[in-house]
C-alpha cells in the first residue's frame, strides 16, 4: 500500500440537518433548488456538483463552527483509510450507514472531510 496512488475522487458536499423534510422544503421551495433523488438522504444537483441534505442522528453533528463537510468517493474505505493512516491522519472507525460507509478525519484546521465508499 505504501507509495500506491490513493484513489479520491470528488462526491459531494453535505449538510447535516434535524429535519430533513423541512431542509427540503427551504432548498426546494424557497432557495428553488431541484431535487435530484431522495431516499435516505436528500440531494440536488447544483451546477455539476452533488450537494446532499443528510439527518443527523447525533446532536454533536450539529456542533462547530459550521457543518459541511467535504465528501471524497473512494472504491474501498478501508485500503483508503490505511493509507491516510500511513501518511499521518488519524482516521476514525468505518462506520456503515444507509447507502454505503463512511470515516472522518480533519485537516490540519480541523475542518471534518469525510471518505465515502457506496454500498454495491
């Protein structure tokens, strides 16, 4: 793994929300953004790029100074995860959600990125 190319590619930038449906109605109705899908999360195309309205489950993800997050597609989380370790990045867990996995980590700001592997 060591010296291998890491393979990142841009997915989406996110928001987490307390209420998705009323997220939705803001961004739809108000903001007059067009729903692309909507399942577990809510999610629109704005200009080529995804930008997605995600339930927060916890209250701690509604904490900071603001709550985007950049979101990079990986093919598997885990040699992902390893090589980030390896250059010095504490990662967290893998955690496995709705649609897929996911696992933090901070820029040296602390700004939260997270890596993002969809479920097949």
């Amino acid at each position: 793994m060591a010296g291998s190319p890491m393979d990142l590619h841009f997915d989406c930038v996110f928001y987490y929300v307390r209420d998705l449906q009323a997220a939705i109605r803001f961004y739809s109705d108000v903001l007059e953004l067009s729903l692309s899908s909507h399942d577990a999360v809510a999610r629109y195309d704005v200009d080529g790029v995804q930008f997605e309205l995600v339930p927060a489950s916890e209250e701690r993800q509604m904490t900071g100074q603001g709550n985007a997050r950049l979101c990079l597609r990986v093919t598997s989380i885990e040699i992902t995860a390893e090589q980030l370790r390896e250059r010095g990045v504490s990662v967290g867990p893998v955690q496995v959600v709705p649609g897929g996995k996911l696992a933090t980590f901070e820029d040296p700001d602390k700004n939260e990125l997270v890596i993002w592997q969809y479920t097949s």
